[in-house]
C-alpha cells in the first residue's frame, strides 16, 4: 500500500526548515556569530565550554517528499513520534540536514537521523552507528549523507559534517546511529513505493532496537533518559 499523504505534511519545505513533531519541545537554535548575545546559560560557539551532560534523543528523518523514496526519513519521523518507545524523544522532519541543528545535536546523548539509502536493495533497512572518525561501514553509504569534495560547510551538511559543528562550536557530539532505507525509486512522485512503504514498520523497530541497546549500554542496563 502506498504512504498516505498525509505522512507528507510533517515534511519540511524546500528551504529546509524543520518540522518538529516530537512532544517535547527543543532547545532554541544558535544565534548566528555576531548576532548578539547566546541563549542564557548556554556556552558561546566556539568556545569549546561543556553545559553538562548532554541529555534526551533527537531524532530526523530526512529527505525530498516530492521524490518518492527519497522521502522516507520524514515519514519514519512521523510515524515513530507516536512511538512509546520513542517517548520525550524530540523528533524532527527536516527537507535536509542544516549546521543549525548542530547546538540541538550537541544537547543531545543520541542522535538519529534516518534517509533513504543509496546502494541498498528497495526495502532493506541499513542501521549504522557513525564512529569518531567516520561511518562504520560506509561501504554502504546514506544517500545524502557521505558526501565526498565539496566545501566544508554549505547551507545542508552531511552527518560528519554534523557532528564537527557541534563539536567545535558548543564542545560535544552525541553518538548517532544512521537509519537508511533503500529506495525503489527516486522519480518526482509524492507517494512511497510498495517495497519502502512496508519497510517503514521495520524500520522503527530496528531504530528503536538500537537505541534501546546504546541506552543500556550507556546506563548499564538500568532505565535511561528518553
């Protein structure tokens, strides 16, 4: 069955604002350099200073809603919102990963970001965790995620990119699991192939299987923070 459009509303448009579609509300975004004063009691960019443990879950789903396939990771984004598993988890659908995310990222003791995936058979779902020095794996890369060339900095960054902002401008990264889908088509269309449409269930669970794991692992099995 095909993705009911109405998963498309929480996508973001083509200027690559974000929708927030999680229950909790998130920290303000950064104040551009120069533009006055910081967020009270956050640290300034670049300046290296530690708020404190980072804590709670963002998640983004990613992608052109307008190219079939491509528009998975904002309705994974959706759909998993409603998830108890996913409880005070601030989810976002975003039209593409932008450096002002990066303050919310470093907030944050876990990061998903979940986008079609380039590479990879119509329906299978791919779940990577993003290591210090790069994508463990990366033989099977996120379309839209590694990215090789280019500048460093444009107005979308790939997940490294990312993860860099975040760390040379407010002092910490979150571990960040990426979530890929293979698409069965990226022509201009608004609705999901049959293949992705049934892989989104299953791509939930292996989200939140993940997460639940580095949440153990990072708790030593007792409950940890949503």
């Amino acid at each position: 069955m095909a993705a009911d459009s109405g998963a498309r509303a929480a996508s973001s448009p083509s200027d690559g604002s974000a929708a927030r579609i999680g229950a909790s509300p998130g920290p303000a975004l950064a104040p551009s350099p120069g533009s006055g004063s910081a967020e009270p009691g956050a640290p300034s960019p670049g300046s290296g200073v530690d708020s404190g443990p980072a804590e709670g879950v963002l998640v983004v789903g990613y992608g052109n809603p307008l190219r079939s396939d491509d528009g998975v990771g904002p309705v994974v984004a959706e759909r998993l919102a409603s998830d108890p598993r996913f409880a005070g988890a601030d989810v976002r659908a975003e039209h593409q990963l932008t450096p002002e995310l990066a303050l919310d990222a470093s907030r944050s003791w876990l990061l998903v970001l979940v986008d079609a995936a380039e590479g990879v058979a119509a329906g299978e779902v791919v779940i990577r965790e993003l290591g210090p020095a790069g994508p463990a794996g990366a033989e099977g890369g996120l379309a839209g995620c590694i990215e090789e060339g280019g500048p460093p900095l444009t107005h979308h960054v790939n997940p490294t990119a990312l993860l860099g902002l975040a760390a040379e401008l407010w002092g910490a990264a979150p571990r960040t699991i990426l979530a890929g889908i293979g698409p069965g088509s990226l022509e201009l269309g608004e609705e999901l192939t049959p293949e992705v449409e049934a892989a989104v269930p299953r791509a939930i669970d292996a989200v939140a299987d993940a997460m639940a794991a580095l949440r153990d692992a990072r708790t030593g099995g007792g409950a940890g923070e949503g």
